[in-house]
C-alpha cells in the first residue's frame, strides 16, 4: 500500500505567514523569492488535494524561515498538472520572502563556539 502526505513543517518555521496581497514596504524589508512544490504525478494520485496544499505551503514556510523571513506574499498558485487531470496532482508556490516588523521573528540559531 502506498502512504503519502504532506511535507512536514520544520522547528521554528510555524512563524511564517502567508498571505496573498503585497504586505507594507514601511514594515517588511525584502529578502528574497522562493518557490515550493507538492506531489507530482505518481504522489499526487495518492494525495488530497488539501495534504498538496499543505505540503507546499510547510515547504514555503520551511524555504522563508530558513531565509530569515516571518512573511511571504505569494505571488503565483498553480496546479501543474491542471490539463492532465481533474484533481491538484502537484501544487507550485511561487512566493517573496519578508522580514516584518510586528510580527514573531526567527531566533538565530546556537553556533558552536
């Protein structure tokens, strides 16, 4: 029997917020762009729709965190594999990572002395 589900969130990465509208240039210093994917054709037939959802989103958020951010707008949503077949197989975020202020910030990591 085949199992599959969503990526998995990383420590730390539950600060990362998602948004669909570009945030305050005031309050966000830009960081840079990040794309993230779920499922595929052999996965994604074994998937839900939402556990593809999910998984690219806990992949753009794990992709941010890693950055320094706490923020991405994204930018592009799509299913690549629309044509092919009714349900979402593989899901692509296509995002701009954030630093904001007013909103939890990534703690540094410990470095060894």
């Amino acid at each position: 029997m085949i199992n599959s589900c969503a990526i998995d969130l990383n420590e730390g990465a539950g600060i990362v917020q998602l948004i669909y509208a570009q945030p305050k240039k005031e309050a966000c210093e830009f960081i840079g762009q990040a794309s993230a994917s779920d499922g595929g054709m052999v996965s994604g037939d074994f998937m839900s729709d939402a556990d593809i959802h999910k998984g690219a989103a806990n992949q753009m958020k794990n992709k941010a965190y890693e950055m320094g951010g706490n923020l991405v707008y994204i930018h592009q949503q799509f299913d690549e594999n629309a044509k092919l077949t009714s349900t979402k197989t593989k899901q692509t975020m296509m995002g701009f990572v954030y630093r904001c202020d007013g909103l939890k910030q990534v703690q540094p990591k410990d470095t060894p002395e």
